[in-house]
C-alpha cells in the first residue's frame, strides 16, 4: 500500500493529498489520517480492494477505471453525515459539468445519476466525542469513468465513458475537491439546495422508502432545508433524513 503525497490548494490552504495505486478502502484510510490528528487531506486511488457502499454494501472498484477518493473534513459546526453527503453530491455534479460539459443528478440520498442509471455513489461516514460532537467526518467518493461490463449491475451501473472522453482522474479529483471546499467555507447554502432540489431525480415522483423495519411506497414532494426528504404517505407529510429510496417505475 506504497503510496505517494503532494498538496494542492483548495478554500485558500493547502490539502495534502495521499495517492495509492490500489488500497483497501480510501474511507479506512482516511479515517487513520484522521485519528493521527491531520486536519485537511484526501485520499485517491486507481482500485480499491474492499470498497464500500451505505448499509454494508460492497462498491466495485475495479484498478484504472475510475476515481476512488475520500476527504477528512472537520465541519466548523456539527452538520449531519445528511448535510455533508447532499453537499459532496453537488461538488460533485459541478466538478463533472466543468470538466465534461455533462450534468449529472442526484438521487437523494447519495448516488449520482447519468441517463437514469448510477455514475457515482457517496458515503459520509464519522466519529463522535462523548458529548455528541462530531469530531471528525470522512466522505467517500466513487465515479465510474471507464466502460466496462458491470455484469449483474449492468441494467443500474452506467460510466462517464458511455457518454463522453472520460476527463483525467486525478484532475476530476481537483476539481471535487476545490469545489467541495468552497462549498463548506460559505455561511449558508442556499445555492447548493437551490442546486439539488432542480437536479433531483425524486421530486414528483414515487417512491419505495427503505428502512430497517419496513418499506413502504409514497410521493416525493420535495428536499427540505437540511437535505431531508419530504414525503408524503397516505395523506400523510413526513421528513426522512436516513433511510434509503428508490423511484418506482411506472407500470402500464
């Protein structure tokens, strides 16, 4: 797990950046990074080995045919891993159209979509002190540049290189980076949920809603303030701030 490092300039200060050619996971090592005290670092590799998704699930991250990255993140106020995953899903989609020319979406949670199947999928993962605060974040990013045969995922997975000449790995990480920087040193983000509730792939639409316990169907009305989703069920309005949905497709 050799692995080389160099900084460049994001929010006006410098963020050193760990590259690997292959690891395990970018999120474990970011993580480590963040228990040896580093404040500000990111960490990109061609291929992970035990790439991860939400609830457990494995993400296929095969060498050189996408960015795998993760960034240590020390919010100046607690925010949500709901909040820091909504605002990475913007850097992200910015990052994508200034150096493509493509717009991608978002599928609240924490998947970017392209043609109405998968690109990119994040996961904001943290650490708590005794009293509740959040000391740390790490959020993971994962985008599939390179076509390839995704097999069983094939009818949901979809790459950057289907649609256009897939921009350089380590300059779309830049550009993610920069951006989501930017995005977390300003006061409020009205632009940001401006951003994510016009390039929302659920609104308006049904939905299966995820959760330990149960799934149910219901409308999705809208993204709320803090990145919730606003739902309704039997009548019934309701916010959901940490399970998982899917958009039903219409039946004939």
């Amino acid at each position: 797990m050799e692995y080389k490092n160099y900084k460049i300039f994001a929010d006006f200060s410098p963020i050193t950046v760990y590259e690997y050619e292959t690891t395990d996971s970018t999120n474990t090592r970011a993580r480590e990074l963040a228990k040896n005290g580093i404040k500000k670092a990111a960490v990109i590799a061609e291929g992970q080995t035990a790439g991860r998704g939400r609830l457990g699930r494995s993400f296929k991250s095969d060498t050189g045919l996408g960015l795998y990255m993760s960034l240590v993140v020390y919010p100046k106020n607690t925010r949500s891993a709901l909040t820091l995953t909504a605002l990475m899903g913007v850097a992200v989609c910015r990052a994508i159209k200034r150096e493509t020319g493509i717009q991608a979406k978002i599928k609240w949670i924490n998947d970017i979509i392209l043609g109405e199947k998968k690109l990119a999928g994040i996961l904001a993962e943290g650490e708590f002190d005794e009293a509740g605060n959040l000391k740390y974040s790490i959020i993971g990013v994962g985008i599939n540049l390179i076509p390839r045969d995704f097999s069983e995922l094939s009818e949901i997975a979809t790459s950057l290189g289907e649609y256009c000449t897939p921009p350089d790995a380590k300059k779309l990480a830049r550009a993610v980076i920069c951006e989501f920087y930017r995005i977390c040193r300003k006061k409020n983000y009205k632009k940001e949920l401006s951003y994510y509730r016009e390039n929302s792939t659920v609104i308006g639409n049904e939905v299966n809603v995820i959760k330990a316990n149960e799934t149910y169907r219901a409308h999705a009305v809208g993204i709320a303030d803090d990145f919730s989703l606003i739902a309704k069920r039997d009548g019934i309005t309701e916010l959901i701030s940490s399970c998982e949905v899917s958009i039903r497709k219409p039946t004939n």
